[in-house]
C-alpha cells in the first residue's frame, strides 16, 4: 500500500481556526491534492510558521473532496503547535501528505470498535466517518477517552450501548450524528462520563458479543502509548483482531533519517520499521507481543 500511495507538498491555506479549552484546536487547511485521497490513519507534515523549523506530524481528523479541506485537532504541546494555532484564516501553509499506510478495513468484519484518547482521537474518528459513508449498515461503536475538555460538541445519546451502564449517556455529537453508538471515559469527573479508561468501556461493550461476533470485529485505536497497551492487551485477551496507530517524533516524514524506528514483530522475528512511512498503522500483535 505504501508503494502507491502518492505524497503531495502543496502550498496550502488556512480556512478557519477553532479555538477549544485546554489549548487545543481544530484548524480547517485547504488542500486541494491530498484532500482528494486522504484517509482515516494516514497523516500530513505540517508547516508549523514562526520560528519552528521542523514540521509537525498531525493526523487528519477529516478531508473532504467536494470542499478540497482537510481537518487536523490537536493540543499545543511545545513551539510547533503554538505557532500552528497562531496562524489566521487566509494564511499560506505548507502540507505535505497523505503519507503513511491508514487503517486498512478487512471486508469480512462486520463490526468495529474505534477506541480514541486524547490527540489520538482525530484519526479513529475519521475511520467511523468514512466506514459509514462506505456502508450504512456495518455496526460501529466508539469510546473515547480526555482528562481535558473534549474538543467536539458533546450531548446525551439517545442510541443504546450494549454492555455500558444508563448513567454513562454523554456522546460526542459527530459520531450520534452518523448512526454510531459512543460513550466518553474521563478521571476528571465530567457529567455523563466513564470515571475510569476508555478501554474498560470497550471491555464492557465486548462482553457482550458472542464468538462469532468477536469474529467479525476488529479495533482500531490511537492515543496515548499506556492506552495503546492496554487495548492491544484486552484484544489479546478477549480474541479481537486489533490495529493500532502509532505516534514517533519525526524529523523528515518520507522514511529518510530512521529517526521513527519501531521494534516490531513479523513473521516470528524482531525487524525495525519506520512509523512516518513503513505504519503509523500496525497490527496489535506486532508492536505487543
Ligand atoms: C503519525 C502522527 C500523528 C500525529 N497526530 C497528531 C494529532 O492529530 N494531534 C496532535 O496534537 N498531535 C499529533 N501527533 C503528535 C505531534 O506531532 C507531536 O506531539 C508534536 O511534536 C507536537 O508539536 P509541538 O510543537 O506542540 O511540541 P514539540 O515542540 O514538538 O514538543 C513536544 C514534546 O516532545 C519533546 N520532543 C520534541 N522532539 C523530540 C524528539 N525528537 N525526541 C524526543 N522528544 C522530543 C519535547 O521536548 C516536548 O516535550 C502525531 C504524531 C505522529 C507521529
Ligand atoms: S521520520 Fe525520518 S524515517 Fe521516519
């Protein structure tokens, strides 16, 4: 998949800026070359403007054909972001992508799980978007998981999640909006919530499918590396195939300085792959054995 994957660098502009709490942003770019085949998992090295040197990784959240945008949410971490956030609507912005493999969708499997936390959100979001589009009636739900404001609009859900108690009802609204079932886990205590991780809302929802439903699904996550090991162990655990997306820092992006190596297993043996262009995506059981 990587061989055919084209990578465009297009001098792109900002079309909007949205602000959320706890510094983090959803910017709206338009791209017209890699808004065209962006998908769910791949990402784009952003020109961050300012000072910053060195772009920034960031998955896409979203990308539209029609509009010729691509969407990007993140946290300002350091200076790269800041300066991100920083830039106005109308300004010239250097993007370079789709790179990377994305998540790939077996057909068989008839059902996934999207599990997000944090920043890693934006690209399983993607994934139940553009599953749905492709076909209304697969069987989605998603759990997602902030120890900070989440950076979408939030309400009670009026769809049933199996295995989750009533009480824990609030929903991100782009995922009620296309049919699919989700609940939010956070510590901090916020209203309809899961006061605990993400992946003990999946374990509740998992209980209960039967063998031959745990069969036709598959996870796909992202987030922090604690919340990638545990999901890769409850699928161990419970039978379910699972990929997941990785996140390195990353000098070049085009698999060029080795600086994103991962240990992974193929095949028995230990090889090292490069995140930016050989993932993000991998199998669960290649990266936790
Ligand atoms: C494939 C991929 C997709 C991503 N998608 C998103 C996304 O959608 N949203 C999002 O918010 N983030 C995403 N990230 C993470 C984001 O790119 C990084 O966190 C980025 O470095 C933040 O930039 P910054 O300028 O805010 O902070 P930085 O200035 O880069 O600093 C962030 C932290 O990393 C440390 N650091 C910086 N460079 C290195 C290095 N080479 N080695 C070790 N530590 C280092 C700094 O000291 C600091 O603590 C993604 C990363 C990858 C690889
Ligand atoms: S970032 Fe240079 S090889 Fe991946």
């Amino acid at each position: 998949m990587t061989s055919k994957n084209i990578i465009f660098e297009e001098k792109a502009e900002i079309v909007e800026q949205i602000r959320f709490e706890a510094d983090q942003f959803i910017t709206i770019v338009k791209a017209e070359k890699s808004s065209q085949t962006a998908k769910p998992g791949q990402f784009a090295f952003v020109e961050c403007g300012g000072s910053t040197l060195l772009r920034r990784p960031l998955s896409y959240l979203r990308s539209s054909k029609e509009a010729g945008t691509i969407e990007f949410m993140y946290k300002t971490v350091g200076h790269g972001l800041e300066s991100l956030s920083q830039m106005k609507k109308g300004d010239a912005i250097k993007v370079m992508g789709p790179i990377g493999n994305g998540f790939d969708h077996p057909l068989e499997k008839k059902s996934a799980i999207l599990i997000g936390g944090g920043v890693g959100i934006p690209p399983v979001l993607f994934m139940g978007e553009e599953l749905k589009k492709i076909n209304k009636g697969i069987n989605l739900v998603a759990f997602f998981g902030s120890e900070i404001p989440f950076p979408f609009q939030t309400s009670a859900s009026g769809l049933v999640m199996p295995g989750v108690n009533e009480d824990i009802i609030t929903t991100l609204d782009d995922m009620e909006n296309v049919g699919i079932a989700c609940r939010l886990s956070s510590q901090a205590g916020y209203e309809g919530c899961h006061s605990g991780f993400v992946t003990e809302l999946a374990n509740s929802y998992i209980d209960t499918l039967s063998d031959e439903e745990k069969n036709e699904t598959i996870i796909y996550a992202c987030g922090p590396e604690s919340m990638l090991e545990a999901v890769a162990v409850l699928a161990k655990r419970k039978e379910l195939d699972c990929m997941l997306s990785l996140e390195e820092h990353m000098a070049c992006a085009i698999g060029g300085c080795a600086g994103c190596t991962v240990k992974i297993i193929e095949n028995g043996d230990q090889k090292m792959k490069r995140v930016c262009v050989d993932g993000p995506v991998f199998k669960a059981e290649q990266i936790y054995t």
